[in-house]
C-alpha cells in the first residue's frame, strides 16, 4: 500500500506531527523574552506595511485594560515616534 504525503505527515512519531509538548510556545517565548519583540504581531507588521496608522493603533487601544499586548502597542507607537 503506497501512502500519501498527508498519511505521512500525521502518523505519530513523525517530524510535523504535533505531539502536545510544550516546545513552539516555550521557543517563541524564549525568543519575544530574549530581544524584546513579539513575533508575528499583526498590528505591527500592519503599521511597517503602512496599512494602519498611529491613529488607528491608539484608537483601537482606547478604553482598553492594560495589558502585556497593549503596552507592547503603545511601545511600538512611542519608537515609531522616535
């Protein structure tokens, strides 16, 4: 019986199959905590591409709690500035 890519990539034991360990999230955290960025951060890239503005990052944060995301936003607006 000759097996797919697909039936390949999920049995257990291989390479891209998800074995519910820790270890993407504890690597993503490691690399946000280690130099001080968040990876993948839409509001940022969004900002960078010149998709949204300022404005409309400090609009969409009004109101809101203080956060870990909200700050990092509100870090992002203020090195913009700069």
């Amino acid at each position: 019986m000759t097996k797919s890519f697909y039936d390949r990539a999920y049995e257990p034991g291989h390479a891209s199959a998800y074995d519910g360990g820790p270890g993407a999230s504890v690597f993503v955290e490691s690399i946000q905590a280690i130099h001080g960025f968040q990876i993948s951060n839409l509001e940022e890239i969004a900002l960078h591409k010149a998709w949204i503005t300022k404005e409309d990052i400090t609009k969409s944060l009004s109101g809101k709690e203080q956060s870990s995301y909200s700050s990092y936003l509100r870090s992002i607006i203020q090195d913009n500035d700069a």
